[in-house]
C-alpha cells in the first residue's frame, strides 16, 4: 500500500481520480457534502467524510480526515456562479488552518487558468504571466493561489486547468442554439477529464512539489469553428455568435507541463 491521500471534493472530477489513485495502491480519505453519496465512496474503497467548508469554519471531522495523509488534492469549486456573494477566500483559510495542525506534507490545490483576464490579443499565457482577474471569482482564486504558494508550512503545487470537459460534460451543450454568444475569434482552452486525471496522478508519483503548472490541451482553434463544428456532428442545434464586438480571449501555453511531467495529452477536444 502506498501513502494515504485526502481528496477534498470527491465529485465529478474528485470521484474518478479517487478510484484511478486506488487503484494504483494509494489509501484515499474522500470528503463529500451530501449524506448519500457517503454510501458511494464506501463502495469504491475510499473511507467516506461528511465535511462542508463555510465562512464560519469546517463542518465534520476534518481532523481525522487529514489525520495520516501525505498530501491532500483539494479539489473545491468556488460556487459563485450559484452564489455570487460567498467569501471563497474564508472558507479555504479555515482549511489551510486545519492542514498547519496536520501532519500533511504537500497539497496540490486545483486552480483555474481563468485568473488570467481574456485580452483582445490573445495573449499566450505561461507560469511566468502574473494573474491578472478582473471577476471576483478569478481574483479570489488568485488570492487562495498565493495563500498555499506563500504558506512554508507544507509543499504546494497550483494546477490551474482549462475548461474541464468529457463527453457527457461538454460545453457545447450548452452553448448549442444559444443567440449572441460573445467571442467568436477567440482561441479554446480545454482539457478532457482523462487528462485531468493523469496529470494529476503524474504530479503525486514523481512528487513535482512546489510548482505552478497550467493544463489545456494544445490545440487552440477559435471558438465559433470549434462549437459549431461540434454542434454539426452531434446533431445538435448551432450557437449564433455576435461578430459586431472584437473577441478577447487567451492562449495557454503548457509547454511547461508537458516538459516537467514528461507528459503526453491523450484526449484531444
């Protein structure tokens, strides 16, 4: 049995990456925040915690949930599409207090490439583009980013992914027959959830501690070709798009990835 690894968000991407960890011999602590899904995580090996982050503090057992772990993937979306006014920021320093009384060396926090703003040049973003988010989620993010970056109490790796995808999860579903949609002529950024996964897997077994890495497939054509051609071979309905205002947009780079991980992506969007 290898190292045991607390996965905080076992939900759509946290779930599978528990079952890919088992299998490869790793003990998982999975948190979720609804009662029936415990019954779930106990079905596929990974010991089961009710925990829910808020602006006040943890509820659950969060102590024995970090208790023995080498590393913790915190994998939590903000919520505030559903919640515009949460305070993201408190509910992670109430996390990172309870990881600095733990015995936990590392934490690999899933971050977002959306805390770099959309430029009309499509700027090609590397790890060295200082984030710039104007949104209050992407400026949260940056600010969650540099608490764990800056924290000298444990290792930290920032893995920022692009538009998370799979084949039921798909954004042109919901973009397909939508009227007016912004940015035509700006570049894609996606990443299948098979990739999400390996690359976090690579991550834990080589142990790339204390590194930022951004993560979209390299493959970078403008939306309005991208979606519409989707659209057209899944049959569904095509998105029009407003070409009266010039797109903003970005590229990025994970060049450094690639190099770093020796990793090759294995799902093109």
């Amino acid at each position: 049995m290898k190292a045991q690894i607390s996965v905080i968000g076992c939900g759509w991407l946290g779930l599978p990456l528990a079952k890919a960890l088992i299998t490869d011999g790793f003990k998982i602590h999975g948190s979720t925040t609804s009662v029936e899904k415990l019954k779930t995580l106990n079905q596929f090996e990974i010991e089961p915690f009710l925990l829910t982050l808020n602006e006040n503090g943890i509820s659950g057992d969060y102590a024995q949930f970090l208790s023995g772990s080498e590393t913790i993937i915190v994998n939590i979306p903000p919520g505030l599409r559903r919640d515009p006014d949460k305070n993201h920021v408190a509910e992670l320093k109430h996390l990172i207090h309870a990881i600095e009384e733990s015995t936990l060396k590392n934490v690999l926090y899933i971050s977002s490439t959306s805390v770099f703003q959309n430029e009309e040049n499509f700027k090609t973003i590397t790890e060295n583009t200082k984030p710039n988010a104007k949104s209050n989620s992407g400026q949260q993010l940056i600010e969650i980013e540099n608490m764990f970056i800056n924290n000298p109490n444990f290792n930290t790796t920032i893995l920022r992914f692009g538009g998370l995808f799979d084949a039921q999860r798909h954004p042109s579903k919901m973009l397909s027959g939508r009227e007016n949609v912004s940015n035509p002529e700006a570049p894609i950024n996606l990443i299948h959830k098979t990739d999400c996964i390996a690359i976090i897997h690579k991550i834990i077994e080589i142990k790339s501690w204390n590194n930022i890495i951004n993560a979209a497939y390299p493959k970078h054509t403008n939306k309005e070709q991208y979606y519409k051609t989707y659209c057209k071979q899944h049959n569904l309905p095509l998105p029009n798009y407003n070409t009266s205002a010039k797109s903003k947009g970005k590229i990025i780079d994970s060049s450094k990835l690639v190099q770093l991980l020796d990793y090759t992506f294995k799902v093109e969007p």
